[in-house]
C-alpha cells in the first residue's frame, strides 16, 4: 500500500505542472510557433519533456523505491538542466548581433520622424532620407547598405558576419529597437523574404509592433515594400499602417 506523505504529495504536484505544460505547448503549439523559433521552441520541448521524465520517476522512487530510482531521477533531471543551459547559451549566441545605428551620410534630411514605405524596390531615395540621421537597416541584400556605410542585419539562414535568422521575428524587434532614439531611423527591406518564411500575418503583426516601439521613442521606421511581389490586400493593410513617400520623393 502506498503511503501518500507530503513529500510525494509535492513530487505528484511538480509531475503535474510539467504535464500541464506539455499540454499547453501541444495544444497551443501554433500561437508559439508564430512567436518563437522554431529550432528554439523543438529544443524547449525536448528540456521539458526530459523533465517531465525526472519528476516521473521521482514520483515512482517515492512509491515504490529501489536503488536505482533513487539516483535515476537526480540523473534525468541533471540531464534535463544541463542540456537547457547548453541550448540556452547556444541561442543567445547565435542571436547576439554586434550592430548598432550610426550615422553613414552628412547633411540633413527632411523626412519627419514616423513609419513610412517606399514602393521602389531599387531603394534610391534612402541616401537622401537618412542623410545626418543614425541609421540600421535590416536587409536580405545588405550590399547596397554597405556602400552607403549604413550598419545593417542580413536576413539570412546561413551563419555568417551580421546574419540573422528571418524566423526570430522577436529577436529582431528587439535588436531594432534597444538602440533607437530620436535621431534614428530603421530601414526594412527584404519584405518579401520575412513574409517567405514566416508569413504575412506573422510579418505585419512584427511590423506594427515594431513601428509601435519606435514611434515611442521618437524614432523613424522606413519600410521597402515592392506592390509588385506582394497582394493588393496586403499593400492595401501597408499603405494604412505606414505613409507613403510620393514618388516624387523617392528618386534620387
């Protein structure tokens, strides 16, 4: 008969909040898959359910002990808490960028501070509207970036010097905005490649709380859109969110 005590009474609890978290990732595992990567979030599922393994056999040590239970769930759970450090020390790696605004061109540029897009995909009236203003630009091709001087983060898969991985969303929305102030303006091209892999539904809802962000601290947030790639009804939800440059206005 087993003895229900207030230590296997705790050990039965903790099995439960993990089961329950298990659960919720199961069930709800597109709301986190739209907010988180995914090779972080597989990794996440994989720590708790080594966890939900220690905390299991915990319990079963508690009912029914033997000498191997009584080391087996110390090791799991060691297991379980060195593999998360390691995948957590992994990701923040990989995340971290060293790229900062600075300013790239003298002058003054007459561009209000606000959210605006530019429908010319070739970007030639950038130079001009960034001129005197710290400046980063996220960009699947940052070779126009690079020439102008403008520090930028390139959206990309593969790892290499400023890389970014387009499926951090919540990563990236951090980076751009931890160092923005009054003077600076943040440039995002490369639409058609966020809205690839993650979706549109993913990407404005990045790009909103991105211009929100921005716009409280005074910044200025400039968004390369080419209507010929994208859906009317998605440039039509742009074109609310963000004001558009005049043609006029985007040639060099």
């Amino acid at each position: 008969m087993v003895e229900f005590t207030l230590k296997l009474d705790i050990e039965i609890f903790k099995l439960a909040i993990v089961t329950l978290a298990l659960f919720i990732l199961y069930k709800y595992h597109r709301i986190f898959e739209t907010a988180l990567p995914p090779n972080l979030l597989r990794r996440g599922t994989y720590v708790t359910v080594i966890f939900w393994l220690g905390f299991l056999a915990d319990v079963m040590n508690d009912m029914y002990p033997t000498p191997f239970t009584k080391i087996l769930d110390d090791i799991i759970i060691s297991f379980a808490l060195v593999l998360g450090s390691y995948y957590l020390i992994d990701y923040m790696r990989k995340v971290r960028v060293n790229v900062t605004p600075s300013k790239a061109l003298s002058g003054d540029s007459n561009l209000p501070n606000g959210a605006h897009i530019i429908t010319d995909p070739n970007i030639p009236a950038v130079p001009e509207l960034i001129r005197g203003k710290k400046a980063i630009a996220l960009s699947r091709n940052p070779d126009p970036f690079k020439k102008m001087g403008v520090p930028y983060l390139w959206l990309s898969k593969v790892p290499g010097e400023n890389t970014i991985d387009p499926l951090r969303l919540p990563a990236i929305l951090h980076k751009l905005v931890e160092s923005a102030d009054r003077d600076t303006v943040v440039i995002v091209d490369g639409l058609e490649y966020l809205i690839l892999e993650n979706g549109f539904n993913s990407v404005i809802k990045f790009l909103t709380t991105l211009k929100d962000n921005l716009l409280l601290k005074g910044a200025t947030l400039i968004v390369v859109a080419d209507p010929k790639a994208l859906e009317p009804s998605q440039m039509a939800i742009l074109r609310r969110e963000f004001r558009e440059i005049p043609k006029e206005g985007q040639k060099s």
